[in-house]
C-alpha cells in the first residue's frame, strides 16, 4: 500500500502557494458551513449509513431528520460510516477534509508537471470552494475517476478497477472510468479484477446490515435515479447542461436531450478508437479532461456544486495546451468567470435568476472547451508530454 502514498511528499516539503490557497478556501468553506448549522447534505450522507444499518429504506423522505432526499447508493454507507458516529458538526468538518485531501492527492499524482498541477489548483480553487460550501461528494468522486486513469496509466490495474467500481456503486458517474480500459496493457486483468471489486462492494454492505435489505436497496437505488432524473427535467438549480444553454439560447426547446446524448457518445466512441493515439500521454489526458466534462454538462442532475468535476477537465485541457494563444486564454477566461463566478456573490442575484440559472450560462464555457477537445482527439496527431 506503500505506493499510494509516496507521492504525499508535499507534505514534507514546501507546499506551494496555489496548493495553499486552494487547500486554505476548501477548508474555510467548510468551516463557514459548521459555523452556520448549514449541512444539511452531510445529514443525508449519514443517514445513509443509520437507514443500512436500522434497515430502513433509504430512498425515502425523512423530513425529520433532513429535506430532500437520497440518491447514493448502499455502498456509500461504508464510505460515509466514520464520520456519521461522530458529532454532526465535527462529522460534517471531517468530511470536508477529507473531500478536499482526496481531490488534492488524486490531481498530485496526476503525470503532469508541477507547474501544471499548480495551474490547475489555482483554476479550480473557487469551484472547489462552491463545493464545499454545499457539503458535496463531487471532490471525491472527480478523485476516483482521475485515480483510475492514474492507475492504468501506471500499470496498476487492480486499483485503477477499485476506484472505477466505487465510483460507479456511491454515484454511478465512476462508470466513464471503464474508458480506461482502452490504456490498459492487461485488459484481462482489468476486466477480471473489476468483477472482483465489483462483486466485493455489492456484499460489502450487509457487513452492517443483511443481504436482504441491501438486495433490496439496489433495486430501489435503480427507480429512485430514474425519478430523479425525471424531477430534474423541471428544475432550474439542476439540469446546467449543455442541452438547456442550446436550447434556451436558440429557442427550440423541443430539442430532444438524447439527441445530444447520442451525438456525444458517437464522439467519444470514434475519438477512443484512434489505436494509433492510445498509448499517447497527452491523449489520454485529453481523454480524460474529455470524460470530466461530458460527465458533468450532459447529466441532468448537474447542479452548480457539480461543476468542480467539469472544471478540473477545463483546467487539465487548459494545461495541457502546447502552443496556447489568444484564443485559449480567453476560453479559460470565460470558464474561471462564467463557470466558477458566475454563482457566486460577483454577480447580481437578478442576473442569476434571469439568465445564468434558466440559460444554464455556467455549462456554456464547458461546453466550448468539450468542443475543442472533441475536434483534438479526432483529428489532432498527440505527442508525448514532458513530465
């Protein structure tokens, strides 16, 4: 297990400014929303785990113990069960930490230069802020999926298909990790081994509660994503897609979203399939800045706190950039403005009731650099990075 810390040598050493100032707003984000009894998504995280334990369904509405209701799925209850035994406040602390230590130590390991590492930390400081000031899993979740490129990247398929099966049995969006296996040089052990983990996390579960129930809760966890996505068709504060932005800016909202849906997967399809460019560093880089995005700004539940995962891919396009030029930084431009700020105190509430939420203007930036990217690793001849 040695291997999975060796590089927390920042730890040892001098931590660099961005690294400190994006550590330093995650960390005073959670502390404000300690501070204010305002965490009422930790409450539902930990109820997760209680409800595996007690037996009780958790896909329901608990208005005594939280509002809105639950989306994650039985195996979270593991991942949320140190926290929820202790103090709500000192619980809800913790879990912003640790979100923010799991995201720091996936984008460290990350086989990019330093300087590009402290770019991306500095792009992504607000976004990752926003996260936590809504107490949200999406830190963790964006460091499972670059952990799983990660691992492939380094030839360790056993934990790259860890990371991808918890990502896929806490949220489902872990499932865009298993494009990695098109970097794998053993896909056998990669797709043996993801069995394995696959099989593992679904039993671990009744450990704390019984084979029964947790059977149960996966069938339940399955109609209750169905009905969220339905009830986010409706919601101005989710559904920030790409497919709204259009829709909205040029007045055909009987565009249907799987149109898009389709188009999108044709094109990581054909971009995946370019054999020639796989073992490419700065292609799957690409790629893997390509998944962040698309996971974020075709989902129907994609909501402002969400955006940390798009905006980690924006800033590693960003980085990744050999010959940058007027254009590039005006992209980044309009992403650190309209995609981090624009749901922040910066912009009027009227402006963000008016247009930045009904127009979904905080996808848009997101969208053009998933254009981009889209056009590069179709057409674009990759070359090894420098790292």
């Amino acid at each position: 297990m040695n291997f999975l810390f060796k590089d927390f040598q920042f730890f040892k050493r001098k931590i660099s400014v961005s690294v400190l100032l994006w550590l330093s707003l995650a960390i005073i984000a959670i502390i404000v929303e300690v501070a204010k009894n305002v965490f009422n998504n930790y409450l539902i995280y930990k109820g997760v785990f209680w409800h595996t334990v007690n037996q009780t369904n958790l896909f329901n509405l608990y208005p005594a113990e939280y509002f809105d209701c639950n989306h994650y799925g039985p195996f979270f209850s593991l991942i949320i069960a140190p926290f929820a035994l202790l103090p709500d406040k000192i619980g809800t602390l913790l879990w912003g930490i640790f979100n923010a230590l799991f995201l720091l130590f996936a984008i460290k390991k990350l086989p990019i230069e330093e300087k590009g590492k402290n770019i991306l930390f500095f792009i992504t400081a607000v976004e990752m802020m926003t996260s936590q000031h809504n107490v949200q899993f999406n830190p963790i979740l964006t460091g499972t999926i670059i952990l799983s490129y990660v691992f492939v990247h380094q030839k360790k398929e056993i934990w790259a298909t860890l990371f991808i099966a918890v990502g896929i049995m806490t949220k489902i969006y872990g499932v865009v990790g298993l494009a990695f296996f098109m970097f794998s040089e053993d896909k056998i052990k990669f797709i043996w081994t993801f069995i394995l983990w696959m099989i593992l996390l679904f039993i671990l579960p009744m450990l704390i509660s019984s084979p029964h129930f947790i059977i149960q809760s996966y069938q339940d966890w399955y109609h209750s994503l169905v009905e969220k996505n339905d009830s986010n068709q409706e919601s101005v504060m989710q559904g920030m897609t790409a497919m709204r932005f259009v829709k909205k800016v040029f007045s055909i909202p009987s565009l249907n979203d799987f149109i898009f849906i389709i188009g999108a997967g044709l094109i990581y399809l054909i971009s995946i399939l370019r054999i020639n460019q796989l073992k490419e560093i700065n292609f799957q880089i690409s790629y893997l800045a390509f998944l962040l995005i698309g996971l974020v700004i075709f989902s129907s539940s994609a909501e402002s706190p969400t955006f940390i995962i798009a905006m980690v891919g924006v800033a590693l396009w960003y980085v990744i950039q050999k010959d940058k030029n007027s254009r590039t930084y005006f992209i980044l431009a309009l992403a650190v403005i309209f995609t981090s700020l624009s749901t922040t105190d910066l912009f009027p509430k009227s402006v963000k009731v008016e247009y930045i939420r009904p127009y979904a203007i905080k996808a848009m930036p997101c969208f053009i650099v998933w254009l981009i990217l889209s056009y590069q690793l179709i057409f674009k001849k990759f070359n090894f990075l420098n790292h």
